[in-house]
C-alpha cells in the first residue's frame, strides 16, 4: 500500500498474507508493504520493482476537480503510463469512477482497456454516506483498468473483458435475486 494517506506508523513495515494451500503449492505469494509515499516517488525508490499488477481502491483521482491544491496523482499517472504498468481503479460509485477514468486519461495516461464498469468484486454491503442524506454507496463499486503485457507483466488468469464482463453479470444476477 502506497500513498500520502498511509498512516507514517506504518511506512516501511511489510507483511504476507496467508493463502491457500493451492496457491502456495503453485508458488504463488503475496506481500503487503506500506509507503507513505506518492507512487512516482516510490517508483523513484531502491526497493521499487514492476508489480504484476498496480491497484488503486477508492483513489479519488478527480479530487483535483474540488482542491486543485491538493492533486497528488497526476505524475503518479504519467510515470505508470510510461512504464507501460497494468493498473487498475476503483470508485464508490459510477459517476465517480466515469470522472476518474476520464481524469486518468486526461493526465496523457495510458488508453483504457477495460471499463468504467460495474465491478464484479465490489462489496455488497451499502454505507450510508454521511454528507448527503439518503446517499449510499459500496466500496470498490465500480473500476477501469488499463495498460498493456506486451513488455510488462504477464497476463493474469482468465484475464479478459469478457470474464469480467460475465462474472459482473452473474453479480448482479444474484443481487436482483436477493
């Protein structure tokens, strides 16, 4: 985890996480470090490597829209882009993530290849937002992507639009069943 917002008491420690006996039989891992750091400045860093995949839960990229001051990822964007990384984004919501995805490629970004759609692993526990009455949201409602493998990371499994497209239909199947 990477970003301004990461608590300082947690910049430079790191973790893994526990998977399953499939997964770690096949060799796969996952480790969880903590930056307070922008991501071009991490990618700056001597401990920096290329992930598989760059993400980015509920990053507001369009809060530059609100406090221009404040805009933190536009040459985070610019130096992901260039480096031809996988990324992906989530919104709480459709409207935020049509700005974000708009936001991405208005920073010169590199072109979208999947979304903004509904995303097919977004929480399906509403919050009530506190600021507008009768406002609710989910977190990591909606996401888009981008980049390439060609000179990056290998694809991930079952990694196409269709997938996505099929297990976000079969979500929203159940959700219309509830």
């Amino acid at each position: 985890m990477v970003g301004p917002s990461v608590p300082p008491s947690l910049s430079g420690t790191f973790s893994a996480v526990q998977l399953c006996n499939e997964c770690q039989a096949a060799g796969c891992q996952i480790e969880m470090r903590y930056l307070t750091e922008t991501y071009h400045g991490f990618m700056d860093s001597a401990i920096y490597q290329p992930p598989d995949l760059a993400v980015a839960f509920n990053a507001g990229l369009h809060h530059h829209l609100v406090d221009p001051e404040g805009e933190t990822w536009r040459a985070s964007l610019r130096r992901m882009a260039q480096a031809r990384l996988r990324v992906g984004f989530t919104a709480y919501n459709a409207e935020e993530c049509r700005v974000d995805a708009q936001t991405y490629e208005d920073a010169g970004a590199a072109p979208l290849t999947l979304g903004p759609v509904r995303n097919p692993f977004r929480s399906l526990r509403p919050h009530k937002e506190g600021f507008s009455a009768g406002y609710t949201y989910a977190w990591d409602a909606c996401l888009f992507a981008a980049g390439d493998a060609g000179g990056g990371p290998a694809p991930l499994p079952g990694d196409n639009l269709e997938s996505v497209k099929e297990r976000s239909d079969e979500n929203e199947r159940l959700l219309v069943q509830r």
